[in-house]
C-alpha cells in the first residue's frame, strides 16, 4: 500500500471539517440535507484517492466511529428534551407517532424483506427496524426554519425515534435465540428496571462530583466515563444506551430531578456552568463524528449490484410502506396539516451503524446493502423536495392551527411545581 504523506491527511481532516460547517450553513439556507453532500464528499475522495483509498479496510474505522457516534447522538437527543409541562403536549403526541410508526413500519418491511429474500421471521424484523427509525442527526439542522410547533414536533420525534429504535434493536438482537416470548419479555424487563436504577444513580454521583472539578478538561473526561459505562453495560448485555438516555435527562431537567432532598447534591452556579459547556462539547463533538462518519461511509460505497430491478422493487416497497404508515398516524394524532412533516422522516446515521451491528451469525447472505444506500438516498431527496416545495419561511400563522393543547389539570397532574424553599 502506498505511503501517505502525513501533511495531506491534517490538511484533508481540516478541510472535511470546513466543508462540514459549510455544508450546515447551505442545509439551513437552502434545506438541502447535509448528510447528501458529506456522502458526496466521500465518494469525490474515493474517486481521486483511486487504488490508495480501495487498499484501505475502511469498515472497523467505520464502526468505531459509530459507537461513538450512536452514544453522542443518544446524548445530544436526550440533552434537548425539556421535560415541561408546557413541552408535554408535544412529546406525547411525538412519542405516540414514534412509536407507532416504528412498530407497523418494521413489522411491514419486515414481511417484504421475508417474502423477497427468504429471511426467517426474526432476521426479517431486525433487518426491518434500522430502515424504520428516522435520523435526527439529518433532521433537526434541516428544520430550523418551520414554525416553532412543527420544528418542536419534528425534533422530538426523529429524538424519540433514535432511542426507542435503538432499544428496540438491540432488544431483538439479545434475545434472538430466546424461544418464548414470556422469558423475552421477563428478560428485557428485568435488565432495563436494573439498568434504570444503576443509571439514576450514576446520573446523581455523575453531576455531584463533575460539579467539583475545577480542572477545564472534565467534559471530555464525561464523556469517556458515559462510553466506558456504556461499554460496560453492553459487555453484560444491559440496555446500556439508557444509561446515556437517563444522564442526558437528569442534567437537562434540573428542576424535575433535583428536588427535594436532591437539591442538595448541585450547587446553581457550577451546575448551570457545567450544563451550558457539556451541551457545547457534546453538540460539537457530535458534529466532528457525524461528519467522519457519512464521509468516510462515502469513501466506502461500493456501485454494484445496481443493475439488480429486485433492489429497486424493494426499496420502492419500503418507502411506500415508510410514507403511508407516516401519513395515517400524522393524520390520526396531529388532526390538522401534516405537511412538510410528512415528507420529513429521512434514514441515515443511525440506520447505517445499526446494519453494522448486526452479529455475524444473524447476517443474511440474500441480503443487499445497496438497499440501505438508496433508501438513505430515495428519503433524504423526498425530505429535500418536501421542504422546497413548502417554503424556506412557514409563517407563523399556522402555529394557531396545531392542536397541541391538552387540559391544564392532566399537564400540571404530569410536572407538579416544585415546592418553594
């Protein structure tokens, strides 16, 4: 393998993360999603780098990067949802259409995937969940400019989505051999009412002594502590991204977590210091690995396998699925205006790293990543028309035809105010 010189690697990661930045400047101005151009970007050095980049084993680079990067997007998600009772009309709403859409959405592409390649039932529905979860890593850069409602609704969905997906995933992943569906099902319960516990815990002791740290390297030093944890976790086959979950809403909702004898444990100052600079880290330590990450899975990009007419059938199948699931929940649940929301549920980061995770002896030789690719692809053009097509500016009168509110007793019954001192 030819030698590279060392200069021309820094110069190429600068450059990759200037045209990231760049790139997210033109997804807000223009709404075309950034995670298109970064992929482009890694095909374009695949192209000049010729035989040197084909020489590289891209994919262990790929999945390390993606273990961090499902960890920072679990986080950052977590880290954005205020748990309000003026916020609760929205994540209830957001988190039912999550969850529906998720479940009939697997179930779906799961029977395509069984009838097409021949998969038996549960390699079918594993294979089904990565292309039923939404990618908020794509999503929320590119809805900045809907009215507050819709960009509120579609950032708590594409969150809600991320994380019960995830869940969802590794949950038949860890059972796969488990023949009854009572042991499953006692299993899980048993290891997230363990994981929720040790979590609650680790969240508390984690805020308590970060906050008396004075050294200015103790975010980075958080943030090895959550991947080590969640390392841990997933070596005793534990629901360890709810580790992650938890932590990320404990220190986003100091008023609903910390009350009571827990005031104790946070001092105003250090604490609304120590929330403010980690959501700084996380946000662009999540940036530097979102953008690695589609680039080098650019570089990485195979075109064969296209000629196949079975791979178009089936991604057209699934996205037929992926959009009438979509329009009838948003229909049921929302009652008024559903777009662009409807064309706005865009696969991406987190589809491709959950592929990767996909143990070997689950793996289906009938199997072709090609449909991962053009389903990435065929969602995130569908996302980029739907918004050209609704407008850069929404104007705000239609926040008056959203129906998001609920009955002030049963929100204020869900987050009860906290007790004066």
């Amino acid at each position: 393998m030819q030698s590279i010189d060392s200069n021309w690697i820094v110069i190429g990661i600068s450059v990759i993360l200037i045209l990231s930045y760049l790139f997210n400047r033109l997804a807000k101005s223009f709404n075309i999603p950034s995670v298109l151009l970064l992929m482009a970007t890694g095909i374009v050095i695949k192209l000049i780098g010729g035989s040197t980049i084909e020489q590289i084993n891209l994919l262990p680079i790929l999945e390390v990067i993606g273990i961090i990067g499902l960890i920072m997007i679990v986080l950052e998600a977590s880290m954005d949802l205020e748990l309000s009772r003026e916020n609760w009309p929205i994540l209830w709403r957001s988190f039912m259409v999550a969850v529906v859409i998720l479940l009939f959405s697997s179930l779906f592409i799961a029977f395509i995937l069984k009838f097409f390649l021949e998969m038996d039932n549960r390699t079918a529905l594993i294979y089904a969940v990565p292309l039923s979860i939404m990618s908020s890593a794509v999503i929320i850069p590119s809805v900045m400019q809907l009215t507050k409602q819709k960009r509120d609704f579609m950032i708590c969905e594409a969150t809600f989505s991320d994380i019960l997906g995830i869940i969802f995933f590794y949950f038949l992943i860890d059972n796969y051999e488990v023949s009854k569906i009572s042991t499953m099902m006692q299993d899980f319960s048993i290891k997230v009412i363990l994981t929720f516990i040790v979590s609650i815990l680790i969240s508390y002791g984690m805020v308590y002594l970060f906050q008396r740290i004075k050294t200015p390297v103790k975010y980075v030093l958080m943030l090895a502590v959550l991947i080590l944890l969640y390392s841990i976790g997933k070596s005793f086959h534990l629901s360890a991204l709810l580790t992650i979950l938890i932590f990320g809403l404990v220190i986003n909702n100091k008023s609903l977590f910390f009350r009571g004898i827990f005031k104790r444990l946070i001092f105003v100052d250090s604490f609304e210091e120590l929330l403010r600079d980690f959501k700084i880290v996380v946000i662009e330590s999540a940036f530097v690995v979102r953008t690695f990450f589609f680039v080098i899975f650019g570089m990485s990009i195979v075109f064969v396998g296209f000629g196949s007419i079975r791979i178009f059938i089936i991604t057209a199948l699934i996205l037929g699925v992926l959009y009438t699931i979509r329009y009838l929940n948003l229909k049921f649940f929302l009652r008024t205006s559903i777009y662009p929301e409807l064309f706005i549920a865009p696969r991406g980061l987190i589809t491709i790293l959950l592929f990767f995770a996909i143990p070997a002896k689950i793996a289906h030789p009938n199997f072709d990543q090609n449909i991962i690719l053009l389903t990435i692809l065929s969602t995130s053009v569908i996302m980029m028309v739907g918004l050209l097509a609704k407008g850069k500016r929404v104007s705000d009168v239609e926040d008056n035809h959203i129906r998001m509110e609920e009955p002030h007793d049963s929100v204020q019954e869900s987050f009860p105010e906290e007790p004066a001192d």
